[in-house]
C-alpha cells in the first residue's frame, strides 16, 4: 500500500483486535480487580452509571479501535520518514509514548478512570496491552507499506 494513513488505519484494526483477544485470556485466567480498556474508553465520554451498557461498550470499544488506528497512523508516519529499521523497537516506542501521554500525563488531569491508579494489575494489563498494539502495528506496516518512488 502507498497510502500512510490507509495502512496505519488497517494496522489499527487488527491491532485492536489482536489486543482485545490477549487481554480477554489474560484476564479470564487470572480474575483479578481490574479495568478493561474498553471501561477506561467509555469513561472518557460516560458517567459511572452508563459504562456497563450496551451503549457504555460501543462507546469504550470505538475508543479503543480510534486509540489503536490513531497510534498505528502514526507509526506508519514514523516508518515512513526514519525508515523500516528497527519497526518493533519504534512502533513498541510509539505505542508506549502515547500510552503515557493518555494515562500517564491527561487521564489523570482531566480525572478519567481514576480508580486504575489503585489497580496495579490494570496497569500492567495496559502495558502488555499497548506493547501488543506497537509490535502489530508496526509489523504490519513495515510489510504491507510500499517505499513511495520518485519520478
């Protein structure tokens, strides 16, 4: 694919898909207090009341498909400009930098999902999760993204 965006956008998905999968098994064999990505999502644009909805888990899961596109979008950009070398390390890097700008640096001033602060297992969920969604994004568009050629 020529298109940044088009192939960021695609990593994105699977990504979501691939991350969701992995926190699904991780969690279901441990069951420990935690909060899902998609309750984190959700609570950015709900109250307390509205997140365990039908409504509550449309809203926390396209969150999460934007979150994912959105990084994959930008290891696509990075890719682009330094290049395919060291993609897992990059897009890993991305991932991570967006995830500590959300949950490190705004979530906490805006007040968005507060109670992960008191679940460490959440926030090591999180980490697996965000470096899933570095590695598949960034695997997927250092395959699938073709060199733009200058005539």
């Amino acid at each position: 694919m020529l298109d940044t965006i088009a192939v960021g956008t695609l990593a994105g998905v699977v990504a979501v898909i691939a991350y969701e999968i992995v926190d699904w098994l991780i969690t279901g064999s441990f069951g420990a207090d935690y909060t899902a990505p998609w309750e984190a999502g959700a609570n950015i644009y709900l109250n307390d009341d509205y997140i365990h909805t039908p409504f509550g888990y449309i809203t926390g899961m396209t969150n999460s498909l934007l979150m994912t596109c959105a990084i994959g979008v930008l290891t696509a950009i990075a890719l682009r400009i330094s290049g395919k070398d060291f993609y897992l390390i990059k897009g890993i890097g991305i991932s991570l930098m967006w995830r500590l700008g959300t949950f490190g640096i705004l979530a906490p001033i805006v007040g968005v999902a507060s109670q992960i602060n008191n679940e460490p297992y959440s926030q090591f969920i999180f980490y697996i999760n965000f470096i899933i969604v570095g590695a598949v994004t960034s695997y997927i568009v250092a395959k699938y993204m073709k060199p733009v050629v200058k005539r």
